[in-house]
C-alpha cells in the first residue's frame, strides 16, 4: 500500500553560491537521523570532487529522509538538490517542478544574489512555497533584519518568521524543518489514476545502466511496470524501483503519486531518458505528457585536443562516459591542422565547458589543449541556404553570406551601488545593449542589458568579478538571434594560418581583439632560431602585427666541477618543453597558447 | 699450463691500470661573490680544519681499494682552495699520494695537478709551498682587468694584486697557468672586454677560460638581474654577448690559443687534461662536499651539507674502522663504488642509452666534436643509426658540421647550443 501523502514533503533549497545550501542539506540529513554524525561527510550532496571545490553544485542530487516532527509524527522529507549555476537553468526548472516547496537561503551577510533571484521567480512561476532561511547568523557581520527586508521588499514574500540559523553550526535547524511541514503543502495525485511521472534527473551506473531520477506526479509505478518515455518513445521494463537513502539507493516495491524515487529499467543510454520528458505506463499510457520539457541544446562549442595526438581514442572514450552522465554534453570528431584530431564539443555554458575540461583532466588523466570557445553562429548564405556554424574555421567564404546573425542573451547583473560605473563600461565594452536599471535597496542595483553570447563567453565572468571585486553576480537567458556584423579573424603564425586560432568577432572589435592576440601570443611563443611573424588577418588583410625575435644565444658557458647529472636535467627539461609544443610549420608553439588567447581582458 | 694463464691474467690486471682523475672541492672562500651559486662560503679556522680533517678522512677510505686505477690529473676547486693554509692542501696531495697511484711520468705524461687560486689569497710562501706539494698548475680567477668590473662582481681583489700573484707564481716556476675571465658583465661594453683580452694576452699564460655570466637563482646577482630584478635593463644584449663571444676566439686566436671547448682557449698542449675528461666521459673520483664522480658507469656526487658531511664521516669513522678489518674483502670487491660513510647522494646507473647520449652532449662541447669511429666502437652501433636524422636536420640548418669522420657545432650552433645538444636525447633506446 502506498504512503500517506500528508506526511511527504518534497521541496528544494535555492541558494547563491556560498551561501551555505550544501551545509544546510548537510544538517538537515543529519537532524533526520538517518545518518549519524561521524557517518557524516562534509556536503554529502555534492559528491563530484570539482563540485565540491568549487562550492557548486552540478548534477542534482536527492535525498530522501525521516523526520519525526515535534508532534512526534514521522513525515517524509525529499529533498532535491538543484544546479547552482545559469549554466543549468533548464536543469533547475525540472527539479522545481518536482517540488511542492522551496528553502530560500540567503546569506545574512550578504542578502540576494542576481542568480539567487532568477531561480526565486522561476519557483514562483511554478507555484511552490517559498520558505526563506537567513543562515550564517553566527557572523559578526551578519545583519538579519536587512535582509528580512530585502527579501519582503525584492521578491514580495513574507519573511518576518523565517528562521535565522546558522548551518555551520546547527543553529535552529529544528525550525526549518518545522516550517517544511507547516508551510509546504503535501504532495497530491491520484495513486490510481494512468502513471505520470517527472524525470528530473538521471545518472548511468555501469552495471544497472541509467538510474532515472523521477517525481511521481499521478499512478504508481512498480517492478516489472512496462514504461514508456513519452518524448523518445522509448519502452523498456522496470527492474528496479527505489528511493534515495543518503548516498545510497534503496530499493522498494512500489513509487505512488507523491513520491520522489529513481527507476532502473535496463536502459543503456541517459539520452534516453531526457530531463523533463514523463514516464507513463506502456500498457496505460497517461493522456498528455507533463508541461515543460524541451530538449536542451548545446550554446557554446569548442575544439578539445588531445595534448598528445595518441590519446585521441582516450579522449574518445573519455567523452562518452562523460556522456552516459550528461545528456547536455554534445561531441563529434573534427581535424585541426594545427591540433591534429579531436572533438567540436557543445555546451550550456562555460561554466559546463570548464567542468567538462576539468573532469577529462582529472579523472581521466588528459591533457588537453582547448581553442576558443564560439557560439552559434547563423549565417544566411547568398543562395539562400541558412547554415548553423559552431566551428569559425567553417566560415564560408564572404562573398557566399548575405548576413549573419549571433545569439543574444538578456542579462541581469547585481551589484553594489559604488560598481555600477565600471560594469556598465564593462557591459558597453561588451557591445551590451542598456535596458534599465533597479534599485533593490539603497546599496545595490540590478542592471538590465542585452549581451552577446559571444562577449560573455570568452572571460566575461572574470572581468566581471575583477571590476566588482566580486560584488557583482549575473544571470542570463537565452533571448535570440540577431543580425550582426561579423568577421572572421584569422591568426597568423610564420605567415601561415592556424586554424585553431581563428575565431569570428564584430567588425567593430576586430582590431583591438587582433592586437591584443598577437601581444599575447608574442609572450607565449618561445624564441626560435629564426623570427616569427604573428599576424592577425581579416580575409587577406592583416590588421595586427607582432615579430618574436630570432634566438640569439642558449649556451651553458659554464659547464663545471663534472656535475653531469645537473647538466642533463637542463636538457631534459628543454626538451620536455619541446615536446608540450605543436608544431606550425616550423614553429613550435606552446599548448598554453592556445588557451591563453581566451583571456584578453587587460583591466 | 693453467697456472700460467690465471699467471698472465693477473699480471695483464696489474700492468693495464685504469686511468682515473681526482676532484677536490674546498668550499671555503673569504667573501662570496656576488654571482656565485657553487658550494661555498666563508669560515672561521675551526670550521676549516674539521672539514679538511673529514676531507682526509675520506680519501683514507679508500685505502686498499685503488689497485685497479692509475691517477693522471688532480684538480683542486672551490670555493677558494687558496684561502685556506697551505698545510692543508699539502697534507691533501699526501693523502691523495699515499692512497692512490700516480702516473710516474715516465713513458706517460706527468700528472696534471691543478689548483684554483684567487688573487689577493696567496703569497710567495704559499705558492711555494704549492710547489712543493706537487702542484704544477694554477688556475687564477681573474674575472676582469678593470678594477671597476671587479668592483661590480664583489670580488676581492684589483687587478694590480693579481699581476703580482701572477709575475711571482711564475718566478717560483709554474708553468702552465689558466686565468679565469668574466664577459658579459651588466653595461659592459665591447671595448672593455676587448682591453681585458690584451692585458691578459699581454702576461701570456698557457690557458684562458673566458665564460658569460650566468645570472644563477639565489644569488645577489639574480636579485638585481634576475626577471624581476630592477637592474635587469642593464644587463647586455644577446647580440652584443655574441659579437664579445666571437671576438673572444678571434683576439685569442691571434696571440696562438685555441678554442677547444667552448669557453676554453689554451697554446697547443696545455688543454686542461683534467676538464677534457668530464667531456671524453673518463672516469673521475670526487671528494668533498658535493663533488660528483663517475665510475663504473656509475654517476654520483657527496652531499652538499657541510654539516652532514663532517658528521656522517665522524660517526661513521668511528664503527667504520672495526668493520673495515673483517670486512675488507668485500669492498674490496666494491671497488671504489663502496660509500663507506654514507655520503653520496643522487646515486646514478648509467644505461647504454644514457651514456651515448653523454657521448654526444657532453662530446660536442669540445670544438674538435665527437668522433664516428669512437662512437661505434664504444657502443656497437653507428652514429647514424641513431642520430641519422637528427644530424641530417642540424647539417642543414647549418647548426652542425661532419668533417674527417668527425661531427662538431658550428660557430652558430655554438652559440644555439642548449638547444641542439637537448636533441640529443633519446626517448627510448
């Protein structure tokens, strides 16, 4: 028999960065009982080691627990973790969607991030109780009662009664979970009614195949349960059914309406199992799927190369157990005459790109060389062919395109008062387009801008937080395509281009991007015993120039008291550098140039 | 018949000794100079005469253990090695003498014993006592002949000094001396480097050492010149260092010494046998703090802690001398590579591959560069069966020069030669 839907709740916690969400997830396991302190980790949420270090959270993660409430009753707490970062907005909307409820943490130190706000309005949107959390109280800087009225007077909800804890130390914890059961409404739906089920999440365990994160919404759903993935088609039967103990699954007999679990149904791929689409019954099916689902597409590309071209296939494989993870994640082969061959890899973000990069490094042991990220570029062509260009050395001729258009985003960056200069030059620099300005409160403002994607993909972010000292915080969607003036830059390297370095710009920015690339790559390319002339060209104009001298002198005068050994190593490491090089005709260039390039801002 | 022939093999073993050449490292110097990163530094007398009692200590060690070996060159460097009292050193050569076997000159050439001497150390009595103590070589650290260049280096002495130490080290006999030169010297110029040529050419010794400063890490030098130093502007250009470089060999060549290696000049016959022998991969015993070695394949150097230095002898001296009576045989067998105190350290097994790679780099350090026939005849293989390529490459670019059986840099590959020697190494062999 099914549980007794009054007593499960099943809410998020929404947070910036930082603010103390995984903490908090952390207490609340432990307040539960289900674990005890010394079984506790720090954050057992965040189990990936880069999300770990980063304080983010990438893929979500949900945990079921018991809490027996001051009444002395026992309730279900499902707690489902979401992204921390734009990059995974859609991601964040699905886990919502799973959601009666939501825990609104906000640092009593520093009140509501851009970020913290955006997925705010969006649990708004999708009607759940809001039950905001003023934590870290036990700092000295903390002022509560600023932002208690921060938050009643920016997103308009009572937050008078909100508890004030502090995670770090457990402080007032017990309120918190006394306010999940008073305020967030029990799960509803009908445990008879035709299976509906909301996949929010997935995860591919290499012996039980894709374990399915999902919130039923209407049915029941058992072991040996024909299902159907509504938006793939996809049937396959159920051969496991569970819920998620801490850091563990447990399996059980039945999931009813109400009730967060995972399913097991011998499938071998996560795109299978897209996030958002409904599982229904094969035999039953459900009328309609449930709203929301689109399928997420990659915004940002880039070139990834092996450092050293035998690791190709490593790379390859690397990649597709990446994948079987992360549906977002997009590669397909490519050749670069510069890098040798490698993957166009597709992304949400950058943010998505360097967790990918640095997971391949990490767990994989790659070395990488990255070339800069590009957007998508639509180019409508004189014979009215519109192409879809992700790799700039793909451009087609200018004399084929008609025009081209970039996608642009609408973005809200947050900042204190004192900042708003330096970032609205920031976003001007940007080719940002001004929408408006508001004030949340006397010291901090929100801008509104529209932004090109490819402005805000290079280092947008670190400029950002080095022009705001790390005040500012931003947020952005998607909002769409727009003709622009675009040109392809080439780079020149010993007269001979590399493709690895082109890359597509506004006219307007051409110039002062060529310059500042062939400053940059002066300083990366080691003297050679020849010069090297670094051009960089639009079509057969070269509009920068810079000249690596010839190699004069690399001579040990001094070569004493027949210490040999010491000698050695200097040529060794010599020639160990060589080997990190590419070879460009007969320039040996370093891997670290190719990513160096990406990071131009010079304020 | 069979105890005639184990006869003759032992005689064989007696008669072909092999040849072996002695460092010593004194790493004591009055004041340490401001671009010098060698094992060194100023001491009190008690701190001295603990290390040269650890000193003899370790060349005692090796008493009964040196049959195999004839000693054709000793060098004695620092470090100052003159700064200290002549005692010393003289009671070094008879240590040395006494447990090792000299080449006696006759049929061979006469042992070449060299000791490094700074101006404003020595005197006519030490000198003399050197002398005495078998030393026929000198080699002085002159640096410079302008007073303000040596100013510049933090060296001790004037130019007027040397010359004296110089007229009475040939009064007292010394024929065959090396001056030490510095080029390249923050805002030196060509002119001046070009006078410090002529006065030396001008006093003739047998050899010349003319070097570049270096700007190592760790030394005041590094502070001021080094990539964040705030007098790097001063140093001088690659070209300029280059055009002195081969003006150098040019004014040397003119007053009769040749370039054999690339910065040592020399008259005819009196190359520093003792130096040649790091480049011909001979063998080489090192004493002293943080000397290297190479024998039996074998590539190792002391400590470079005074202090675990002198300690490890005097601990281990003590135990040491009741196991060397019932252990002899055994080291014996040992041979030289027995660490009786526990004192080297980066112990090294050379492979095959890595001694044809020291054939190559160090090799073509000499001018006269490394020889085909020699190469195939240590290693089994032709040159080109393993460098083919990689000289096919140099040869074009006009970085090497094959000539009569011989591969050597050319004065560009000279100048480039970190970079061509470094090719030299092989991935796998």
């Amino acid at each position: 028999m099914g549980v007794d839907q009054s007593k499960i709740r099943n809410f998020c916690i929404i947070a910036h960065i930082d603010h103390g969400k995984s903490t908090l997830a952390d207490r609340i396991i432990e307040m539960t009982g289900l674990l005890t302190s010394r079984e506790m980790q720090d954050q057992v949420l965040d189990n990936m080691d880069i999300e770990r270090e980063r304080g983010i959270t990438i893929k979500a993660q949900t945990v079921r627990t018991v809490y027996r409430s001051r009444s002395g009753e026992e309730y279900i707490f499902n707690l489902i973790d979401t992204p921390g970062h734009v990059d995974f907005n859609y991601e964040v909307s699905r886990s919502l969607a799973a959601c009666e409820g939501a825990l609104l943490i906000v640092d009593a130190t520093q009140g509501i991030e851009a970020q913290t706000l955006a997925n705010v309005y969006m649990a708004i949107d999708h009607n759940l109780e809001i039950i905001p959390v003023i934590n870290k109280i036990d700092l000295p800087s903390a002022d509560p009662q600023r932002v208690i009225a921060e938050i009643e007077d920016v997103i308009g909800i009572e937050a008078h009664d909100a508890p004030q804890i502090s995670a770090k130390l457990g402080i007032n914890i017990e309120e918190v979970l006394e306010q999940i059961i008073a305020k967030i409404p029990h799960p509803k739906g009908d445990p008879d009614a035709p299976l509906q089920a909301l996949i929010f999440d997935s995860l591919y365990d290499s012996y039980k195949g894709v374990i399915t994160f999902c919130r039923i919404m209407e049915g029941t759903v058992r072991k040996g349960t024909q299902i159907k993935l509504m938006s793939t088609g996809v049937v396959s039967e159920v051969v496991e059914i569970g819920t998620f103990g801490p850091g563990r699954f447990i399996p059980c007999d039945e999931l009813s309406a109400g009730m967060v679990g995972y399913i097991i149904a011998g499938l071998k791929n996560v795109k299978d199992t897209r996030v958002g689409d409904t599982i229904t019954d094969a035999k039953r099916p459900c009328a309609h799927p449930l709203p929301g689902y689109k399928k997420v597409l990659p915004m940002v590309y880039c070139g990834m190369y092996p450092a050293d071209g035998a690791k190709y296939p490593d790379l390859r494989d690397a990649l597709e157990k990446l994948q079987l993870n992360d549906a977002a994640l997009q590669f397909e082969p490519e050749t670069s005459a510069a890098l040798g061959f490698g993957f166009r890899c597709g992304f949400l973000g950058l943010l998505h790109l360097e967790v990918v990069q640095e997971r391949l490094e990490r767990e994989f042991n790659l070395d990488l060389v990255t070339t800069a990220p590009s957007v998508i570029y639509r180019i409508h062509k004189t014979d009215g062919q519109v192409i879809e260009l992700t790799n700039p050395t793909n451009m087609p001729d200018p004399s084929e395109i008609e025009y081209m258009e970039e996608p642009f985003v609408s973005a809200e960056i947050m900042v204190t008062t004192e900042y708003v200069g330096p970032i609205m030059t920031l976003c001007q620099e940007r080719r940002g387009v001004y929408l408006g300005m508001e004030y949340m409160e006397e010291r901090r403002a929100i801008l509104r801008y529209e932004l090109p994607l490819n402005e805000i993909i290079y280092d947008f972010f670190d400029a950002l937080k080095s022009r705001s000292r790390g005040y500012a915080s931003l947020d952005y969607e998607f909002k769409g395509y727009v003709m622009s003036n675009l040109v392809k830059l080439d780079i020149l390297i010993n007269r001979e281009e590399v493709d690895a370095l082109s890359f597509i710009v506004h006219a307007d920015g051409a110039y002062e991007r060529g310059r500042k690339m062939c400053e940059k790559l002066k300083e990366e390319i080691p003297r050679h015993l020849f010069e090297i002339p670094i051009q960089a060209a639009i079509g057969s104009k070269i509009i920068a120039r810079e000249t690596v001298k010839a190699l004069r002198k690399d001579v040990l005068a001094k070569c004493y008291g027949g210490d040999i050994t010491r000698k050695k190593k200097l040529l060794e490491k010599q020639k160990e550098g060589k080997k990190r090089m590419r070879q460009i005709g007969n320039v040996e260039i370093p891997q670290k140039a190719f990513m160096s390039v990406l990071k131009l801002d010079d304020q | 018949m069979k105890n005639k022939g184990m006869n003759n093999a032992n005689n064989n073993q007696r008669t072909w000794k092999k040849d072996l050449r002695l460092y010593v490292h004194v790493p004591f110097c009055v004041k340490k100079c401001d671009y010098c990163d060698f094992l060194s530094g100023p001491s009190d007398e008690e701190g001295i005469e603990s290390y040269f009692e650890a000193l003899y200590k370790e060349v005692g060690s090796y008493e009964g253990r040196t049959g195999d070996y004839k000693v054709s060159t000793v060098f004695i460097g620092g470090g100052t090695p003159s700064c200290v009292r002549s005692e010393y050193i003289a009671r070094l050569l008879e240590e040395l003498k006494r447990v090792f076997e000299f080449s006696s000159g006759d049929g061979s050439l006469e042992p070449e014993i060299t000791i490094e001497a700074n101006p404003g150390t020595v005197d006519k009595d030490k000198l003399a006592d050197y002398r005495k103590a078998g030393i026929n070589r000198l080699s002085f650290g002159l640096q410079s002949t302008h007073d303000r260049e040596l100013r510049l280096l933090g060296r001790i002495h004037t130019y007027r000094e040397f010359v004296e130490n110089y007229r009475l080290a040939r009064e007292l006999g010394f024929g065959n001396i090396n001056i030490d030169l510095m080029s390249a010297l923050p805002g030196q110029e060509l002119s001046s480097w070009e006078e410090t040529l002529g006065r030396v050419t001008e006093l003739g010794p047998e050899h010349i050492s003319a070097y570049s400063l270096i700007i190592e890490e760790g030394t005041p030098f590094y502070e001021r010149y080094g990539p964040e130093g705030k007098q790097k502007d001063e140093l001088i250009s690659e070209d300029l260092d280059r055009l002195i470089y081969k003006r150098t060999r040019e004014i040397l060549e003119k007053y009769g010494y040749i370039r054999y290696e690339i910065s040592n000049y020399a008259r005819p016959g009196y190359e520093c046998r003792h130096n040649m022998a790091y480049w011909e991969g001979a063998l080489y015993l090192g004493f002293g703090l943080g000397a290297a070695s190479f024998i039996e394949n074998t590539r190792f150097r002391n400590t470079d802690s005074l202090e675990e230095y002198i300690k490890a002898i005097n601990y281990n001296d003590r135990s040491h001398k009741n196991i060397m009576s019932t252990n002899k045989p055994e080291h014996k067998n040992e041979g030289l590579l027995h660490d009786a105190y526990g004192i080297r350290r980066d112990i090294i097994q050379l492979s095959k591959k890595d001694l044809i790679e020291e054939f190559m780099f160090l090799g073509l350090r000499m001018t006269r560069g490394v020889d085909r026939l020699e190469f195939k005849k240590r290693f089994g293989v032709s040159m080109d069966e393993i460098y083919g390529n990689i000289l096919n490459r140099l040869e074009k670019e006009n970085l090497v020069i094959t000539c009569g059986g011989k591969v050597r840099l050319t004065d560009y590959g000279i100048d480039v030669s970190n970079r061509i020697l470094s090719e030299f190494l092989l991935d796998k062999c």
